[in-house]
C-alpha cells in the first residue's frame, strides 16, 4: 500500500533545528531581562559648575629708595721711626755643622740581638753532648749522641699491655727539642696508635738533662728527631 504523504509535507524533518534556535533566542531574553537596571530619574542631579572671571588684582608699584654707602674711614696716620747710625746691631753666627778631619770620631758600641732561632742537629757546629760524651772528640760527638739516645729508649722500653692485648705495632716518629739550657722540650709524637704514641712520650720526657748545643758560641735550640718501633714477637 503506497503512502499518501508526501515527503515534502512532513513537519517532524527540521524540528531539532527551529527547536535549538527557539531555545537560544529564549536564553538571549532572559539574560537580557535579567541584566536590565532601571534609574530614578528625580535622583539625578546634574550640578552646574559656575566659573567666573575674577578680577586682576592691580599691584601698587613700589619705589625702591637706595641709600648712599657710608663714606669709607680716614686712612691711619703712618709712624715713621728714625733709627740713628751709630746704633750697632748684633749680628747672629752660625756654627757650621760640618767635621773636619782633626776631629775624632768616637767609637760606636753595637749590641748584637740575641735572635732564638733552632738549629738542626745535622748542621750544627757544637752538637748537645749527653752526659757520658764530655771526654770524645768533637768529631765523634755527634755519634756519641746518638748512640746514648738509642740506648736509653732500649733500657726505658715497655710495651703497652693494651696494644699487645689488640694487637697493636707500628713505628712512631718522635720529635724533641733540647732547649739553650740542656733540658728537653716540645715532645711531639705521630704514630698509628695513641697507646704507642703515649709510651714513646714517657721514655723521651726521661731523657736527663744535657749539655746545650752551641751556634757560634752561643747556647741555641737544637730539634731532634729519632722512630721508635714497637713490634709484637
């Protein structure tokens, strides 16, 4: 059975379309009534600024009297003095002070300063003698002294207990200075332990009291260095 419609008259085709078009035209209206703002137009007022021309205030001239300067002071009257002749004026000397060659020079008397300097032990001229070393020659002194050192830290020695407990050895480096009275100062020690370090401070702060080493007569500090090793058998 063929429909009777035609195509052309059906009404639902373009529906969506006016139907989204009646929607924005509806939303557009309210906003525009919900935006619109009403005055009182009894509470307006309008005020007018009235600007008149003032008057030019005319300015009397003044005349300006200018009074004379006062008349500059009388110049001072000059005093001359005479001075006679005869009057005889004292004339100044003036010592040169230049010397002649008669004259003589006194002597000077220069006071040599007593620098504190430390002399190595390897360069010394008059190395400190340790007691024992009087009597040796001045060329076997040095040895001597050595010798007397070692000895002495091989008689003092006395292993820690703790560092033989933990196993402890090494070697630790000990410098000494004998000072310009014969006695032993600044101990410093650096080793691998402070047990060990400890211990080598203790023989060296044994040392006796020495002979001072000498710099061109004088009594100087003379730093010494000696290793102390310590070995577990």
């Amino acid at each position: 059975m063929e429909s009777k419609k035609s195509p052309k008259a059906d009404l639902t085709k373009n529906s969506t379309f006016y139907f989204a078009i009646g929607l924005c035209l509806m939303l557009f209206i309210s906003w525009r009534l919900v935006e619109w703002k009403t005055y009182d137009k009894t509470t307006i007022d309008i005020g007018i600024l009235d600007i008149q021309d003032d008057d030019d205030e005319e300015v009397p001239l003044t005349e300006q009297l200018k009074t004379p300067p006062p008349p500059p002071p009388p110049p001072a009257p000059q005093i001359i003095q005479v001075v006679e002749d005869e009057e005889e004026v004292e004339e100044t000397v003036i010592k040169s002070t230049e010397t002649s060659q008669e004259e003589v020079i006194e002597d000077v008397e220069v006071l040599e300063e007593e620098v504190d300097v430390d002399v190595p032990f390897a360069i010394i001229e008059d190395v400190p003698l340790f007691p024992g070393c009087e009597n040796v020659k001045k060329s076997e002194r040095r040895k001597c002294f050595q010798d007397k050192v070692q000895r002495h830290i091989a008689k003092n020695f006395r292993y820690p207990e703790i560092a033989q407990e933990m196993g402890i050895q090494g070697r630790v480096y000990v410098q000494f200075v004998i000072a310009k009275d014969g006695s032993i100062t600044s101990i410093r020690t650096r080793g691998p332990d402070k047990n060990l370090e400890k211990e080598a401070n203790r023989i060296i702060s044994k040392l006796p009291k020495m002979t001072p080493g000498k710099q061109r007569g004088r009594a100087v500090r003379v730093p010494f260095s000696i290793p102390i090793n310590f070995r577990l058998q």
